[in-house]
C-alpha cells in the first residue's frame, strides 16, 4: 500500500511541475515570428524558473508535447489527475514580468536608421520599433538554431504596414545619381534667304541659305544630382551641347568668269581698291559679287545649355525611396509582380499592390541601397501606371550663329587673298530665366515606360551682333553721295553691337524608359526646343546698306526650332 502510495505522489508531483513552469511563460507573442522582437528575461527571473533551460528562448505554448505524453501513463488513477489543478498552476506565473520587458508599440521616429538620414520613414505610420539588442529573438523550441524566416533578428524592419520587408536593412542609402547620353538634333529656322543666281536663268537660285545648312547636329547631355528628403525631391545639374559641323556650299564657273550674280544688291558698298587693276581704284562690291568665277556660302553654329532644376517625384507615387522593396525605379519596374515602375507600384501599399508572389505591395523583392523603390508618400497613388514629375530652376542658353556669304574674283578657292570678299554676319544669344515643368511616366510590362515632358520660361536675351564686308585686307565703306547729306558717307561697313530684350524657350520631349538594373536606367526619345526672341545670321543678312543707324538696331525677334533624338542612360551611386 505505501509503495502504490509513493508511485502517486511521484506522478502527481511529475505532472504539475512542469505545468507550473509552463504557466509562467504564457504565450505574450501572439502574431509569430514576423511580429516585433520580444526582449529576453532578466537573469533574476531565469534563476528563479530552474525548470527552463537557459539558452535565453521563450518556449512557445502552442507545442503542447509534455501534455500529451503525461496523458498516455494510463497506469496513474483517475483521482491523481483530480488533485492537480492546472487551472491555478497557470495563475502561478506573472503574466505582468513579460508585459513590462516587451517593447511598447511606438511609431518609428523620423529620424530612424530605417530610412534615409533625416527622413521620414515609409513605416512611421503603423511601425513598430525593433529592440536595440541584436543577438536575441523568437526562435522554436523544435529548432532553437533557426535562421530566418523561423527567427527574426534585431536588425530588421518590422511594421504592420503592407509595404514593409522583414528582411536585413541595407546600408547606407545611395543618394547620388548622373548620367549621360548622346544628341542628334536638326535645326529649322523661320526662313530662308536667296543669294545667287545664274546670269544666264535669272531664276531659280543656284545658291541660298538653307545649301549649308546642317542635317544632322550631334552633340551630349550629362546630368548630376542628388535626392534629399527620402527621395521626395532631388536637384538635379544638366548640361548639353549641340556641334554641328561648318558646311560651305559653293557654284563655280571658272570659264566664264561672271556667270553668277548676287539676290542682295550691296547698294552704296564699294571696296578701296581693284584686286585686278591696282590701289586707288573704287571698286563697288556689287560688281565684285557679278564678276567672280565663283560664289559660297558657309554657315556654322553651337548650343549651350545649362539648368539647376528641383525635382519633386511624389506626385502619383513617383518618389524614389531607399531600403525598401525594388518595386521600382527611374523609369522601369522590377520582374515578377513586385510592383510598376517608377516607384508608382505600391504608392499607398493596400492589398491590391502586389501578387501572391510578392504580395502584398512586392515585400519580398527584397531591400535596396539605390533610390528605386516606392514610398508610402502619396497615399492615393497605390498601384497607379501613371506618376508625375515636377520641376522648377533656372536655365542658362548660349546659341552661336555664324554666317560668311564670299565671292571670289579670279579662282574657285577661298584662300584669304586679294581676290577674295566676304560678306560676314555673326549674331550671339544669351537667354537666362526661370523655367517650370513636367514629366508624366507611364509603366508598360516588368520593365519599360512611356514618358512625355514639357517645360519652359520666360528668359532675358543679351544678344550682341556682328557683321563686315571685307576682303581679309581692308573694309568695303559706304560710298552715298545722295542728298539730303548722310551722315555716315564714307564710314566702314563694320558693326559690333549689342542690346537686350525679352525671349521665350519652351522644350517637349517624349520616349521609352527602359530599367537595366537596381542601378542603371536607358532612355530613347525625341526632343524638341523651341526659341522666340533670338537674333539670327540669316534673320540679319540686308537688303539695304546705306542706313547704318537701322543695321545697328538689328534683327533680334528671329525664332528657330531644335528638335531630334537622344539615347542615354542614368546611374544611381
């Protein structure tokens, strides 16, 4: 009898042991092992639980092993089980030790390592902020050496909001982007002058403006900028340049000397001398032009741009964002469903955002230290194909324009001598002012977006203008002996002025974004700019000579279109 008795307590004693250290450790962590960290125990707590072992693991309740073994010795009588009651074993344990060690749930601060320094998160809407502590975490009793996904670890970022990743935070953000590309551009002016003809015809022209003109004016773009404020905004540096060839048209008659004659009369335009008879003999520049053996026209110009923009790209959930799922970048979209490009994918992060591949809003695509990924900015923007890009700077344009009519009396060459005249018309545009605008970007399939943008301001134009008749010798004067008196009789036909007046610059721009890489972006498209208020060499070639009062005050309410095609590329560092 007292040997059954003893075989009962030691039973008894068995099973309500480990159910009073089971009660101690109640299940605090009800959301899994993708919830935020639970602290570990102080010391004192684990000395007075010698139950548990001590590796610093909360066991967790829902594996209910050691009741169910106990359950099975079917040896112990039923008035044991009676005696034990579980119920106050389980109000043994302190629930409040565990309430007072887990962290609060408090929103991640602005200023988190989370984010970019100074930065809003993306998570301080819902987030939970992580224990500083980087060597504990929730791990089974099955598998206490279990890595992630079975154990979280402290450095990670942990929200309930739909757009957040659970995995490592990437380093330090990578806030710097530039690029560059390559310009084949074609220039169209507002007109086109008529400069020789044939003696023996009249008409058409055998020569005129558009003969030297440029078909193709190649040129580069290069770009540098930084994000700020969480990819919110960036400022941006551009600067590209058009450099088109110097193209000379010529005709020649070498057997007929004076078989081309000039559209412009060069009435009261005489040279000192004859090349052909000698010094002190007038000879007037009409009749140069009308006998030569042969005529040219040269032209050549350049563009210079520059411009410091602010850029704002949440607007549709375009901001560009770090350490966060790629579900985006400049202009394209990462593979699978992990969200459009451009950083629209998971603007405002609902349920709809992602696939179950990467749902919700593309979390598992995994973090980024390069300004590709959405941001929780624009709340309305989630999923949207379509964002908006603002800009706001300053512009500084430089447009050279050269233009050289000549003629040449006794050859076909043009080789600075004697026999040589030219007609030289040069003008200078310097436009700087403030310009607004836009780009609208539209993601089509993993990869790719349309885009269309347009910007433009009102400029001031300093354009100076320069302008002779001459051979590389002397200068042809006005020779005017008409009545009422002129007062510039005699003077040289030599002009280097300047003046200022208002301008206007506009840009359009279209084509295909194609995201390569996490950092590298390549852009096709066709640009188009358009100048009103700018002095041309063409818009100034005269009809008339003698008021020199009227050519000082010239031409500078020209306009011209530059338009072609760029194809560059972006990288973000």
């Amino acid at each position: 009898m007292r040997r059954t008795w003893f075989h009962g307590l030691a039973l008894a004693l068995g099973i309500t042991a480990p159910g009073i250290s089971l009660g101690q450790y109640t299940s605090m962590n009800t959301l899994g092992a993708s919830s935020y960290p639970v602290a570990p125990q102080s010391q004192s707590i684990l000395q007075n639980l010698p139950q548990v072992p001590g590796q610093g693991y909360y066991p967790n309740p829902a594996q209910s092993t050691v009741y169910q073994t106990v359950a099975q010795q079917q040896m112990v009588p039923g008035p044991i089980y009676s005696q034990v009651p579980a119920a106050e074993a389980y109000q043994v344990a302190p629930q409040a030790q565990y309430q007072q060690s887990a962290p609060s749930l408090q929103p991640v601060p602005a200023d988190s390592g989370y984010a970019a320094p100074g930065c809003q998160s993306c998570q301080s809407a819902t987030g939970f902020q992580p224990m500083p502590a980087a060597n504990y975490g929730y791990q089974s009793m099955i598998a206490p050496a279990a890595s992630p996904p079975m154990a979280f670890q402290a450095n990670a970022v942990y929200t309930q909001a739909p757009c957040a990743y659970t995995g490592a935070v990437a380093a330090k953000p990578m806030n710097w982007f530039g690029g560059g590309g390559v310009l084949l551009f074609n220039r169209i002016d507002d007109h086109s002058r008529g400069l020789s003809f044939s003696d023996a015809t009249y008409a058409p022209d055998v020569l005129t403006t558009g003969d030297a003109q440029s078909t193709v004016a190649p040129g580069f773009e290069t770009t540098l900028g930084r994000y700020f404020r969480c990819g919110k905004y960036a400022l941006a540096a551009t600067y590209w340049g058009i450099f088109p060839p110097t193209v000379e048209r010529m005709v020649t008659n070498a057997t007929t000397p004076g078989s081309y004659r000039s559209r412009i009369p060069f009435a009261y335009m005489t040279m000192p001398d004859n090349p052909s008879t000698g010094p002190v003999d007038p000879y007037a520049v009409y009749d140069w032009f009308d006998n030569s053996v042969m005529h040219s026209i040269e032209r050549s110009y350049q563009f210079h741009n520059v411009e410091v923009n602010l850029l704002g790209f949440a607007i549709g959930g375009a901001s560009r964002t770090f350490n966060l799922p790629v579900s985006g970048s400049m202009f394209g979209r990462q593979g699978g469903g992990c969200g459009y490009c451009g950083g629209a994918g998971c603007g405002a992060c609902s349920s709809g955002c992602g696939t179950s591949a990467c749902a919700p809003c593309a979390t598992s695509c995994g973090p980024s230290r390069y300004a590709t990924g959405p941001c929780c900015l624009t709340p309305a923007a989630c999923g949207s194909r379509c964002n908006v890009t603002w800009l706001a700077g300053i512009r500084y344009l430089r447009f050279t324009d050269h233009l050289q009519y000549a003629a040449s009396l006794s050859d076909a060459n043009l080789n600075r001598g004697t026999d040589d005249l030219y007609y030289l018309v040069n003008t200078t545009n310097n436009l700087v002012g403030f310009q607004l605008g836009n780009q609208i970007n539209y993601c089509v399939g993993k990869r790719f977006n349309l885009y269309s943008s347009v910007k433009g301001g009102i400029f001031g134009n300093q354009s100076s203008f320069m302008s002779s008749i001459s051979t590389n010798f002397q200068n042809a004067y006005l020779d005017d002996t008409r009545t009422p008196v002129n007062t510039t009789n005699g003077q040289d036909y030599s002009f280097d002025t300047s003046k200022t007046r208002v301008a206007f610059m506009g840009e359009l721009g279209t084509g295909l974004g194609v995201r390569v890489t996490n950092k590298w972006t390549a852009n096709v498209g066709y640009r188009a700019l358009f100048l009103s208020g700018v002095a041309t060499s063409v818009g100034n070639v005269r009809d008339t000579f003698a008021n020199y009062a009227a050519i000082n005050n010239y031409y500078d309410d020209d306009c011209l279109i530059l338009h072609g095609f760029n194809f560059g590329a972006l990288y973000n560092f």
